[in-house]
C-alpha cells in the first residue's frame, strides 16, 4: 500500500536527501537564471505601470516563498507576462493600493483552492480557452509595447483599449524614432539569434549589456540620446519598509472580481508550468501544495511593494535545463536577485526603454502559440469557437471579462459533453447476448421481448443533461406499451434532475397504463432511488437486478 504523505512543502522532503552534489547544482542553476530573470522582471515591472523595482521585489520576495512553500521541485516564481494586462487595468481603475489589496484577496484565494483539494480543478478547464486567454494576452502585451520600441512621439497618454490604442499608433507613426527603432528592433534580433550561437546564455540579457552600451555610446560621443530607465524612473536600491494595505470592507467588496482574475490565472500558469516540468524531471507536484505556496507569495509580495506572481514556465525550464534539482535553486535565483538590487541596480538606469520593449515583444511571441492555434483549428467547431470568443474578449475587452465568461463556457462545454456521452435505445424485439458485456444480462441466449413490452436501455450518467432525450424518444414511438423496462446497468449515478425527470415518466407512463421496470440498477443509484421512495412509486419487486428478471416480471 502506498504511504500516505501528508501535504507540506516539497523543501521538506527533498532536504532528507540533501547532498553536496545536489547543492553544487542548485548553486549553478540558482545563479544563472538569477540572471535570466533580472531583465524580465524590470520589463515586467515597467510594462504592469509600477517600476522597474518593484519588477525586481516581486521576483526576490515570491521567488523566495514560491520555492520555500510550494509543491513543485523546480518551479520559479515571480512576475510574469500574464499578469501585464491585469495589472496595468487594476492600477488604472483602482490604483496602487487598490492593486495591493486585490493581489492579497487573490493569496488568500489561492490557499483556499490549496487548503480545500481543489488543486485539480484548474485541469478540467478546456485547452482552448486556455490558449485564447494566452494568445489574447500575447496580443495585448505586444500592443502595449510599440510606443517605446519605435519612440512615438504621443502626446499624452495611449490609450487603454485596443482598438484605441492601434488608432493611436497609426496617427502618431510619423513621429518614429530612427535611433530607437534600430535599438528596439536589434534587441529582438539578438534575442532571437542568441540561442542559436549558445542555448545557456540567456538571449535578453545579452541584447540588455549589448544595447546598454550601445546608448551609452551614442549618448556620449554621438548626441543621439535614446530614451532609458533613469530617465522614466528614479531606482532606490533599498528594500521598502513591510506595509499591510488597508483592508475596508468597501474596498475589499469592490475588488472581488478582479482579485478572483489574480487568483484563477495564477493557479492556471503555475500547475501548467508545475506540469510541463513534471513532465521533464519525472516528478510529480502536490497541486494543493503549490497553490498554497503561491498564495502565501501573493499575500507577502505586495506587503513589501511588489506586484502579483505566480510560477514562470520560461524561467523554470532555465532552472531545468541549467541542472536544477530542489527548491534551494528556486532561493539561491531569488537570493542573487536580491544580491544584484542591492549591489547594481544604478547600472539598470542605463538601459534603453526601447531594449525592454524588443525583451517583451520576444515575451508575447512566445507566449502566442501560434502554432498550437493552427494546430487547434483541425479540432470540431466548438472549440474553435470557444477558442476564438475567448480570444477576442481578452483582446477588445479585458482579461477579467474573458476568464468570467471563459469558466462559464468550460461549465457548459462540460454538460454538453457529458450530454453526448450519455445515450438511449430503444429495443423492441430481442436482446442479443453478444451485446452483453456485464454480469447484468445473467446466462441468455437470445432474450425474446414480449409483444407490448419496450425496453429503453441508458448508457452513461441520468442527469439533467440527457433528460430531454428520454421524452424525444419516448414521443416518436407510434405504439403505446403495456410495459416499459428501463435498463440502468450502464448508470454509474443519477442526480436530482434525473430523478425528477424519471418520477415525471413513471407518473406519466402510469397515467396511460403502463407499468415501468427498472432493470440492472447498481447499488449505488438503487440507495438513491429508494432514499427517495421510488420502490414505493414502482413496487419494490419492479426495481430487478438484471434483464431476465425484468422480462418475467413484465410477462407476469
């Protein structure tokens, strides 16, 4: 029998085998993608509308307690691109502390998916609205990024909503930036042909040193300034002072909704990334344990000023890749992190803006998955639709919108395909033994149904889904029975709606005189029906164990 094994972080079972083999690992792997995801959580700092710093907190403080307090071996947390839209839209309606409210809602949220088993769940959402809420993102992110990897010269703000700000776009394209636009379109260049040349070196950061240097230059011994970090933002390289956002009632109510969108995209990314790795390390994750690592991170990052987190699919096939073993690398990565704010943040003023769009424009194209889209188009017309709706509603609307409307789809998607699963027959002469495939059917040769005898025979759930198709049939038979035989051997449960709708047959059918036998009910669906007295409507003697039984009583 398999050992019971209590949910708790996975830092502490895998530190009973600790060694220094596996330390020297993590070491290495902890310090490289340290450095991978310094220039992401800047880019994603600024593109969210906070900072550069609180990019960086967010990674050092949810890093941290993502890989101390989660249920994954490899999984790194921090901020990701996901979270752009969300954010920036939160901010824009609600502002800074509205946003660290949310986000604490949104950790609270997650460790009660975690604390309740409800880990699993994210699984049965649909892939293709998965992919429309990723591809919808990938949009976004990208559209929010053309201003500063072209230097438009926009007069006030850009507009929030999509079609506006492409609007936008194509009245100010006259005011590009020849300068910047080499900046931004070399970034995405290196980044792109990094990983040919040497997959270990991160590409981002390469295009980062290159372009830095690159403006550096220009600025001094060319005059050709092109727009930096130091110039948008002021970067103190200390840590803030831990502050609890206040927590009205009022507030707290006005913020449900979107603390909920946190919630649910954040389960989402992380056990997806969690189950990629999985896949690679041939290690399970504790599901529950990792939403409950997450939510904890959720509810400190923003007390030190960070933002929203959740497990990074890039950063942690980095952490694979470069030999990661245990959550330690998860703390060293956060640990350099942290290292890098106090030490060198003054060099991070010098990076061109337009270098950070190049990183995020390589962010979305990644996260498109165009070619799972392409793929997605063979399958049936449902899921395209569901796909492309929940595209265009993340796109044209906004994230909080798409994820409502996204779980309600997944709702009805799964009665509709619960539905189809679920079908009736009729038999009205014989039953052929080789049909047969359980213990129901008892030793037949072939069973002879009785003149004015129907048998109606259910494969799959009896539940308000299906409830329908019983009466369609029902009212295309031309000749009304003397006895009616519901065969229920393929009936693993029945619901309140089932019951109903098979009480209103009964009552109906006896209404018109005819008698109604239910055949091969298991014990399990026989409990509910007696626990809701169908033995006294039917007679205890026409609820049979099998269909030879059913025959005889409907002769009798």
């Amino acid at each position: 029998m398999k050992k019971f094994r209590p949910s708790k972080p996975e830092l502490l079972y895998t530190l009973k085998s600790y060694n220094k083999q596996k330390f020297t690992a993590d070491l290495m792997a902890g310090i490289i993608v340290g450095i991978v995801a310094l220039p992401l959580a800047i880019a994603f700092g600024i593109a969210s509308g906070v900072g550069p710093k609180e990019g960086i907190l967010t990674a050092i403080v949810a890093g941290f307690i993502i890989s101390a307090f989660g249920g994954s071996r490899v999984q790194i947390g921090g901020p990701t691109g996901a979270f752009i839209v969300i954010i920036s839209g939160i901010i824009s309606q609600y502002g800074i502390e509205g946003l660290a409210v949310a986000t604490v809602m949104a950790g609270v949220f997650l460790i009660l998916l975690g604390v309740f088993k409800l880990g699993t769940i994210i699984s049965y959402i649909p892939y293709p609205i998965i992919i429309g809420f990723t591809s919808g993102i990938a949009l976004t992110i990208f559209s929010t990024q053309i201003k500063d990897l072209f230097g438009l010269s926009i007069d006030g703000a850009v507009p929030s909503d999509f079609i506006s700000k492409w609007g936008c776009y194509i009245d100010n394209f006259g005011t590009i930036d020849l300068a910047t636009s080499i900046v931004g379109v070399m970034s995405v260049v290196i980044i792109a042909v990094t990983p040919l040349i040497n997959k270990k070196i991160p590409g981002s950061l390469v295009a980062i040193i290159i372009m830095t240097v690159a403006g550096v230059v220009m600025n001094n011994y060319f005059d050709i300034h092109v727009e930096t970090i130091g110039d948008r933002f002021t970067i103190d390289p200390s840590m803030p002072e831990a502050v609890v956002p206040e927590l009205t009632w009022e507030r707290v109510k006005g913020l449900v909704s979107p603390a909920i969108t946190i919630a649910v995209l954040g389960a989402i990314e992380s056990l997806l990334s969690a189950t990629v790795a999985d896949g690679i390390i041939g290690h399970k994750h504790n599901s529950n344990q990792e939403l409950i690592g997450q939510g904890i991170a959720n509810i400190a990052s923003p007390i030190f000023g960070g933002i929203p987190a959740t497990g990074a699919i890039a950063r942690t096939m980095a952490n694979i890749s470069n030999g990661g073993k245990t959550p330690i690398a998860g703390i060293i990565h956060a640990v350099v992190l942290m290292l890098i704010f106090f030490f060198l943040m003054p060099l991070a003023n010098y990076i061109p803006m337009a270098c950070l769009a190049g990183v995020l424009v390589v962010v979305s194209y990644n996260m498109s998955g165009w070619r799972t889209v392409k793929q997605l188009m063979r399958n049936p017309k449902s899921d395209i639709t569901v796909l492309w709706l929940t595209f265009i509603l993340t796109v044209v609307f906004d994230l909080t919108i798409a994820i409502e409307v996204g779980i309600v789809l997944a709702c009805f998607l799964c009665m509709r395909r619960m539905a189809e699963t679920t079908q009736v027959r009729v038999l009205t002469d014989e039953i052929d033994p080789e049909d047969e495939t359980d213990m129901e059917a008892g030793n037949i040769e072939h069973l002879t149904i009785p003149e004015h005898v129907e048998v109606y025979e259910i494969n799959g759930p009896y539940f308000f889904g299906m409830a329908n198709k019983f009466e369609d049939i029902m009212n295309r038979m031309k000749e009304k029975p003397k006895v009616r035989i519901i065969r229920m051997r393929r009936v693993p449960f029945i619901d309140s709606t089932g019951m109903h709708n098979l009480q209103n047959l009964i009552e109906l059918s006896h209404n018109n005189g005819i008698a109604v036998i239910l055949s091969g009910v298991n014990e399990n669906v026989r409990k509910v029906l007696i626990k809701n007295k169908f033995n006294k409507l039917l007679g205890e003697d026409n609820i049979c164990d099998n269909i030879n039984t059913a025959i005889e009583r409907a002769k009798g």
